[in-house]
C-alpha cells in the first residue's frame, strides 16, 4: 500500500470529485497536482473544503500548484504547498485542528482528534524480535483505534444569531466637495435647473365710478350790442370751477333794442337767444346748478353773456371695475403659490437614476411680477407673469452607500459582520444650504454572529448540557444551541476533539 498518493486535478475536475477521491485513497499523504489554472481551485471556500476533509479523514494533504493565487489562498489557510512533485520524505503525521468558516452552507466544523504517534517498542534483541516487534506495534495500533472508536463524542449544532442593524450617521454636503472626500463624510452635490414662466389671472375686486351719459340743458345767450351776433356749434361756454359745456347747434343772438313810450325812449332790451348744450365730460359732473353757466371761451365773450336758467339733471355715471393695489398684492402671492406648486409637480422630473433627490435643499429663484394692467386700468381681470428658476441637489446613490458601508463597519457589534454588503436607507433628511448642508441617514443592515470555537470551548467545557445550553445562549451572536450525540453523553467533554462544532450558514 502506497503512504503517498498523487491526485492530478483535470480542468473539468470539481471540488466534490477532487473529495471524494481524496476520501477512497487508501494513502495517508495526499497530493493535489494542477499545472495548469483551475478555476475552482480559486475559491477560498473551495479550498477550505478540502483542508477539512484532509483532516477529517486524517490525511497529509499537500498542494503542488502554479497558480500564484491558489498559492496565496492555501498558503493563508496554513496548506502545505510544494511547486513541484519530487520523491517525498517519510514524515510524521502533523496534529491539525480545524476550524471551519461560518460561510459554507450545510458544512461543519469539527475539531479533529489528535493523532497518536507511533512509539516503536524497544524490545531486547532476542529470538524472533522482528515477529514480537509487528505483534506489539499491532496490538498498539489496535488499542488506540479502539480509543478512537469508543471514545464519548459531542456534536453541538450552534446556529448565529441574525438580527437587523440599524445604525445613523451624519455626513455634510455641498456642490463644492469632490468624489475622493466621500469616506471623510463630505457628500458631493450635483445640482438640476429647470427655468420657466408662469401667467396667473385674477378678477379684479376695485370698483369706480365714470361717467356714462352727458348732462344737457338750455343756456341764454345775451346780447348788448348793436350788432347780432352768430354763435357757432360748437362754442364751449363753462362755470368759475371748469366745468365745460359745448353748443349742440348755431343760434343767432339779435342786438340789443330801445324801448319806447309814447315816443319816449324808456330803456333797452337785451338780444337773447336760446340754445342747448352738452357736458363735454360724460356723467353726474355735468349736473350743475342753475345761473352756473356765466363763461364763455373765445372772442365772443367781448360781446355776449351767457346764463343757464336751470338746473342740468341729465348727467349720469356707472361703475366699472378697476385694477387697484389690492388686486396687484393678490395677484404676487398667487403667483408665489403656484410656483412652489409647479416645484411639487416637476421634483419628480428633476430626478435622475442611480442619484436621490433632496427636497428639503430645493431653491426657487423667482423674478419679478410684471402686471399686464396697471394700478387704476379699467378691468374686469388683472393678469401678472412671473419667471422662475428651480435648483435641486442631487445626491450619488454610490457615494451615499459607499460612506453608509464605511460607517456600518464603524458600529458593528463585537462579534458581529454584515450577512451581504446590501444596506437599506429607512430615512433621508437633508437640511442647511446647497452650499453647506448635512444629511441625516437612518440605514440598516444584515448582520449575523460570528461563532469563535475557542470561546465556545472556553466557555462550556466540562459542564452539563443545559449548563453549556445557557452559556452558549448567553452571547449575543449566538441564536440557537443544539445537541446532538450518544444518550449517556451528558457533560461536554473537556477535551476539544471529543467535540464537533457545527455552524449551519444562514442566509
């Protein structure tokens, strides 16, 4: 029987073929050969695998690789590596002890026992020492398979406590920081414009009064010369306080006359003439009272007078609606309002992918309110526009988890590692200016236990079951003990080899 085997490893070859293999050799010393790349032989789990089935089963495992990455794996993991087959040595068998990694799904890790070695009887030379000599090495080896076999044995099932890790941290952010400041907690701002105007329309509440019909009325025109005189249309005659009236149509005043009594001139009558007249200003101003009217505009006012013998009634005013400084006020807020309600229905817009939008920073730039009609225009609506600017900070998805991870390392539990890399955001808030602001992050994690074989050791040996049952669920990382061996096992033993360990992956 061969004590040393050599294993070449095909391209096509897996790690469970290359086990089993190395589980039916009937060699002590095994030898993984592989002169070329094999991409399983890259994995650490893969070699792991092998590392603690060698030992399981008691094998020398050696590794004869060129592939430096392999090299560097096994070499980490304390493998035996060679860089060429040559004739090996006979060696005593090395005590390993195996600690197996919480990652491998379905696996355990066991600590293997400590293999005996060989002592060699010394015997006195004598008759037939070389047939004593086999019977006490074989009667040796027996005894000590025996221990072996019959040795009182423990599996505890111990499986990681899994639980959520929430954590929060705050970082500051500006349109000024740079990608290489992310792990110093500077978050780099990248800013989205979007420029537009708006047109809001509004009734007008302002109300006055105009003029809507003219007042008309009859004037005398009175003449004291000797001559007639025409008075065109048109002629503008008016009160002391401007009121001003227009002759509708001509009139001719005749002179003046002498009155005569029985041939004897007694006085003189004055020449009159009446005509009608209209407001040149429409509505209730033309209302004047009588005897009002006692002006008269141009040359004729050097030989007549003019006189209104009654009072004018006709004038009449209305109301319109007017643009006044209310309604402009109005008019600004409305404007204002509907700007900060165009910014709610565009944040989405504004958004980009693999970034988050921060709605706290978002500005508003709004120009000035022009008013299509100003203050005191006669109208029903009064119309402002009004242009606006809106500036929002977009924040990396990348940065953002890349400072989270760095963070989440920073507050994790003792005894604790993250299950994946995959972190959630539960709440962002932002608050400040574009130029210095700070973002508050609730995060949350996977975590799960890391199980240390010589702390569990330390921990429950020699004690009874529900003794090393509370101990073990005592530590944090720990979820659930389990026991599993022969039924008059009832103390963990003492002894390390006597104990497998076995840490189920949960994921």
């Amino acid at each position: 029987m061969r004590k040393t085997e050599v294993i070449p490893v095909a391209r096509d070859e897996t790690v469970h073929g290359l086990i089993r293999k190395m589980r039916e050799s009937v060699s002590h010393r095994i030898i993984i050969y592989s002169p070329t790349r094999v991409p399983f032989l890259r994995n650490e789990i893969n070699l792991r695998l092998l590392k603690y089935y060698s030992e399981e089963e008691e094998k020398e495992l050696v590794l004869v690789v060129k592939d430096r990455t392999v090299r560097k794996l096994a070499a980490r993991l304390g493998m035996e590596i060679k860089e060429k087959l040559e004739a090996e040595k006979e060696e005593k068998p090395e005590v390993y002890q195996n600690h197996l990694p919480i990652e491998l799904e379905e696996m355990t890790a066991e600590a293997v026992p400590v293999r005996e070695e060989e002592v060699p009887l010394t015997v006195p030379p004598m008759r037939g020492g070389r047939l004593l000599l086999a019977l006490g090495v074989t009667g040796f080896s027996l005894l000590v398979a025996a221990f072996l076999l019959f040795r009182p044995r423990l599996s505890i099932i111990v499986h990681p406590a899994t639980r959520d890790h929430m954590f929060r941290t705050v970082a500051a952010a500006s349109v000024k920081f740079g990608e290489r400041e992310v792990l110093q907690g500077n978050l780099p701002l990248k800013l989205q414009e979007k420029q537009d105007e708006l047109s809001v329309s509004l009734a007008t509440t302002g109300r006055k009064r105009v003029g809507d019909v003219p007042a008309r009325g009859t004037v005398y025109f009175i003449n004291s010369g000797v001559n007639p005189v025409i008075v065109p249309k048109g002629t503008v005659v008016a009160t002391k306080t401007g009121t001003k009236f227009v002759t509708t149509k001509p009139v001719v005043v005749p002179k003046k006359s002498t009155r005569y009594e029985l041939g004897v001139p007694t006085g003189e009558n004055y020449g009159q003439a009446e005509v009608e007249v209209e407001a040149v200003e429409k509505g209730t101003v033309g209302n004047v009272e009588r005897q009002m009217i006692t002006v008269i505009e141009g040359h004729l006012a050097n030989t007549l007078h003019v006189i209104n013998p009654q009072r004018f009634t006709t004038g009449e005013d209305r109301l319109v609606p007017v643009v006044q400084e209310e309604d402009l006020r109005r008019a600004e807020a409305e404007a204002k309002r509907q700007v900060a309600l165009r910014v709610e229905a565009v944040v989405n817009e504004l958004a980009e992918e693999g970034y988050l939008l921060l709605p706290e920073l978002i500005t508003t730039e709004l120009g000035q309110v022009r008013a299509e009609q100003p203050v005191g225009t006669e109208s029903n609506t009064l119309t402002v526009k009004v242009a606006y600017k809106i500036v929002a900070p977009l924040l990396s998805k990348t940065h953002l988890y890349k400072w989270l991870e760095h963070n989440m390392y920073q507050t994790l539990p003792v005894g604790f590692r993250p299950v994946t890399n995959e972190i959630a955001c539960r709440e962002v808030k932002a608050e400040g200016k574009l130029e210095e602001a700070k973002v508050n992050v609730l995060a949350v994690a996977k975590i799960r236990g890391q199980i240390d074989r010589d702390k569990v050791m330390r921990a429950i040996a020699g004690k009874s079951l529900p003794e090393a049952k509370e101990a073990l669920t005592a530590f944090p990382e720990v979820g659930l003990v389990e026991f599993s061996g022969k039924p008059e096992v009832d103390t963990v033993p003492k002894h390390s080899y006597q104990v497998r360990l076995i840490v189920p992956s949960e994921r």
